[in-house]
C-alpha cells in the first residue's frame, strides 16, 4: 500500500503514463515480423553475425577480443575480424527501483525518469515490431517479464514497473546488487539482442561488472542513466553536513560521466547519460 503522501505526479507511478508514451513514440511504420518467433523482425543494428566482413587493421575503439592471431602475427601490427550484422530485433529493459534510486530534487524521482525512459524505448521497439522482455530491481528482488512482441507486451511491462515501483515505495529491505537481474538477463535475452540498463550512477557496482561482462559479450548493452539536477549543476558553495554531534562543509561535484563511460568501456557496455533537463 502506497502512502498518501507519495500520490503526487512524478513520485508514484502511474502505469497509464508509461501507456500513454506510445504516442509520442517516433515511428509509425509497420513492420512484417520474422518466420522465426513472433514479434522478432530483421533489422540492420549493430549485432555482429557469423560472415567475415573483413580484416583489417585495429583502430581505437575495436573490441580486441577480435583480434585475428594470424594476420597480426603475419604482419606485426594488430588486425581485428568484422562481421556482418545478423541478427533479431530483441530489446530487454532492465530498471533499477532499488532505494538509491528513489529521490530527485525536480519535478519527478530518479526512479521515475528510468521508468520513462525506458518504457519510451520500449514503445518505439514495439512500433518496429521488435520483441520485448523486461526486468525490475527493487529492495525486494528481481521480477521479470518473458519475451514476447507487440503492444500487449508492452501494456504487460507498464504495469509490471508501476506495481514494482509501488512496492519500493513502500520501503523496507536494501539495496542488492544487480548481479541476480544481469545474469537472469542472459536468459531472457538471446545473443545478438539489446539490453538497456536505466540505472543511477551508483547502480552498477564492481561486483557487477564479471556478470555485465558476460551479458555484454553477445549482446549489445547499454546503461541509460537519468542524472538529476543537482549531479548536473550542484550548487556552487559548500553545503552543511551533520551527524550526531558532527558537523562539516561539502562541496558536490558535478557527476563524473567520463569517468563511468571509460569504466564501462572495457566490459564493451556502452553509457548514454540523460540530463534533468533533457525531459
């Protein structure tokens, strides 16, 4: 049960708002879906197939688990293997409900921003005739909901991510690690497939990384994080912080994204940071 107090626009979650995001989903064309499994349907994104596209010379930014051993070592200078893309148009949102997540200095709670975000990404999937599946991390656990295409999937995990987002707000419990909800991912998501994260920048801790790494190696992963104001422009003077009877001055820095985008680089995750004011 959701305390009255928290009914306000922007810190419950309505699942007729998430519904209510398809129609400003870009894209209106239709598309026929593959003979393979309903919902999924060719698409030309960057999933790396089983064709030798080419060798060639390595360039900054390469993954170098595809380094190719023979035309490196016949030449001295590393080469790399590319592919052709091959692959179903499969996205998995992953949201993070977990108590860090549960605060915002503006108009809406970080949590509620992910859920945004991620429920737009998901319509515009559907609008392609993509499949979908989604996961949701709070205090209490993993839930999930399996692969399938169409809008009925997408009303399934609308309302999925408002009663799992009523259930942090209720309080109680931690704040596990993402650990259980990547490997879970590696199940839902076949290879080739996306994975988006819309997580805070606290979300992913190093003893996440091993399972991030293997959910990455097949797949494309991306973390989405929605920053609030003040981890995009805090206040410039230092701020007042009390414990007990311990009293200092802070300063907060702006949040870092070079730092997390060079952290996530090697794991071959890539990081899209949106900023408050960026809706």
């Amino acid at each position: 049960m959701v305390s009255p107090a928290l009914e306000a626009p922007g810190i419950r979650l309505d699942a007729r708002e998430l519904l209510a995001l398809r129609e400003g989903a870009p894209g209106n064309r239709r598309t026929q879906p593959a003979s393979r499994r309903p919902g999924a349907a060719p698409t030309r994104a960057p999933g790396a197939g089983m064709d030798l596209r080419e060798i060639r010379a390595f360039a900054e930014g390469d993954d170098a688990r595809r380094l190719d051993p023979s035309a490196t070592a016949r030449t001295g200078i590393p080469h790399i293997r590319t592919f052709h893309e091959d692959r179903d148009d499969t996205l998995l949102l992953i949201v993070d409900f977990r108590p860090p997540m549960l605060w915002g200095t503006g108009a809406s709670l970080r949590s509620v921003r992910a859920a945004r975000l991620a429920a737009r990404r998901g319509w515009q999937a559907v609008l392609r005739g993509a499949s979908l599946a989604a996961i949701s991390v709070n205090a209490e656990g993993v839930a999930a909901v399996p692969l399938a295409g169409g809008v009925p999937q997408m009303v399934r995990i609308s309302h999925m991510l408002a009663s799992r987002h009523d259930q942090a707000l209720g309080g109680g419990g931690g704040a596990p690690s993402l650990e259980e909800a990547l490997v879970r991912a590696a199940r839902l998501c076949p290879p080739g497939g996306d994975v988006l994260i819309a997580t805070g920048p606290e979300g992913l801790a190093p003893e996440d990384e091993p399972a991030l790494a293997r959910l990455a190696r097949r797949r494309q992963v991306r973390v989405l994080l929605p920053l609030d104001t003040i981890e995009t422009a805090p206040p410039e003077g230092a701020l007042p912080i009390q414990a007990g009877a311990l009293t200092c001055l802070a300063q907060l820095r702006p949040f870092d994204r070079a730092a997390l985008a060079q952290r996530l680089r090697p794991l071959n995750v890539s990081l899209e940071v949106v900023d408050h004011d960026a809706g």
